[in-house]
DNA sequence: CGTTCGATGCACT
DNA sequence: GTGCATCGAACGT
C-alpha cells in the first residue's frame, strides 16, 4: 500500500472546507444550505464531526434578537468581519455556541449552528460530554451527543478559543456533506424573547438529533413550513 | 405528560 | 445590577 504523500498521521484525508463564497450571501440561503453539510474540529485529542441538521438566521442590527442589535462591541466584533469566520460566545455562563458569519464585511450577520448529527469520533464527544458533568456521558444516545448549540460545542471541544477561526481554514471547517438526512422545515427560533415572529429556524422535520420541534406543547412533528 | 428553576460568567447599561 | 441565541433535574397534573 502506498502511503499518501505529505500525510503524518493516521485520520482520513479531510475533505476541502466550503469556499468563502458560500458564506457571502443572503444569510437565510446560508442557513438553508448548512443543513446537510459537515463541521469538522480537528484537535490533537482526535477528529470530531457531524452533519448539521439545524440552524438559525441572525441578521443584521435590525433584528432585535441578533448580537449586533446593540451595535459594534468588544463581543460581537466578528459579525462585522469577513465571512466564512467563527463567531463563538459564552451563554449563560456555561455553554458556547457557535456560529458562521455570513454577508459581505460591514454587514453583521451569522448563522447558529443548533445541532448535528455524529459522524466521526462519537467515542471522543461521549468522553467530553461527560468531564465535567460528574455523570457519565456513556449513557448518552449518539443522537443526543450534539443535540442543541451548548452540547455541540461542548462535543466537539469548541470554546472561545474557536473565536474568529476561519472556517474556510484547516482545524474548525465547514465541508460538503451528505445532504440533508429528512425534509427541510422552517419555524420561529428557539430561546429568544424578541424577533420571535422571524421563522429564521432551518432544520430537517422529525431528525432525532433536532433539539425541539415548533410548538412547543404540540406532540405533532414537523409543525414548521415544508420547504 | 407538562412547567419551573438553578447553575454559572460576563457583556452591557 | 440585569439579562441572556442553554441544559437537565425536579417538580406539578
């Protein structure tokens, strides 16, 4: 077997991150098309990945529950930049979240990435699902591992160091996936107290790694507009 | 089932 | 000091 040239270490070959083009347009295109593609974190622990089956639009000052409502900050600084950049925060107190700047610079937008489905090092998320918690995270359902924006990140190792990486770079990258596993629907977004009549939530109806369904109180699945 | 509530840190007023 | 783009345990019905 010939060995593949230049590679040192034993994971698979990485696929090419999306271009920045990808992200320098509409934000709701941007969120629409993130479903189904694939976030990769390498790390020296191991590679960690899965496909995204949910998003939410967060688009520019007028929209009151985007970060840069308030205008340029210290916090909020890479919404203005570039797109195709990470944008990653601390949430009440303890959970990052993620997210990818979308828009030309100068225009503060993003997209939240809110859940995936594993594909790549479920052993090495169970592992850091658990530290910390003082609960064993072995009991964890793959499909729960990266089930909301705070559990993602927490599998995938992101934290406020992931702040301002480039997506279209080599360690956190957004690659093509497998498509969207399900029907994409779309519905209000979810934990804000403003700008709850935007429907800037993306996900595929029904998939057992979507955080919540639309309604809230409504068992039936998939409330949100079928796209 | 359903809803409430505590944990926990920091950006912003 | 207030309010979070959350999570999961603990309660009520």
């Amino acid at each position: 077997m010939t060995p593949v040239a230049g590679r040192l270490d034993s994971s698979p070959p990485a696929a090419a991150p999306l271009p920045r083009a990808f992200y320098d347009r509409p934000t709701l295109d941007v969120a629409r098309d993130l479903v189904g593609m694939l976030l990769v974190h390498d790390t020296p622990a191991g590679r960690t990945s899965g496909v995204i089956v949910e998003t939410e639009a967060y688009i520019g000052e007028s929209d009151p529950a985007c970060h840069a409502a308030p205008g340029p900050t210290p916090r909020n600084a890479p919404l203005y930049g570039p797109p195709g950049i990470a944008y990653v925060y601390l949430n009440y107190g303890m959970h990052y979240l993620v997210n990818a700047v979308t828009e030309p610079a100068g225009s503060p937008a993003a997209v939240l990435i809110r859940a995936l489905s594993p594909v790549e090092g479920v052993a090495l998320m169970r592992r850091r699902r658990a530290r910390g918690t003082g609960r064993p995270g072995d009991g964890l359902a793959e499909m729960a591992l990266c089930r909301g924006p705070g559990n993602l990140t927490r599998a995938l190792g992101i934290s406020l160091r992931q702040n301002g990486a480039d997506l279209c770079g080599s360690r956190l990258v957004i690659t093509a996936g497998p498509g969207a596993p399900g029907p994409l629907a779309w519905g209000p977004r979810i934990g804000i107290s403003v700008g709850t009549e935007a429907p800037w939530r993306c996900y595929v109806g029904g998939h057992p790694a979507v955080s919540k369904q639309n309604g809230g109180s409504d068992p039936a699945k998939g409330k949100g507009h079928r796209v």
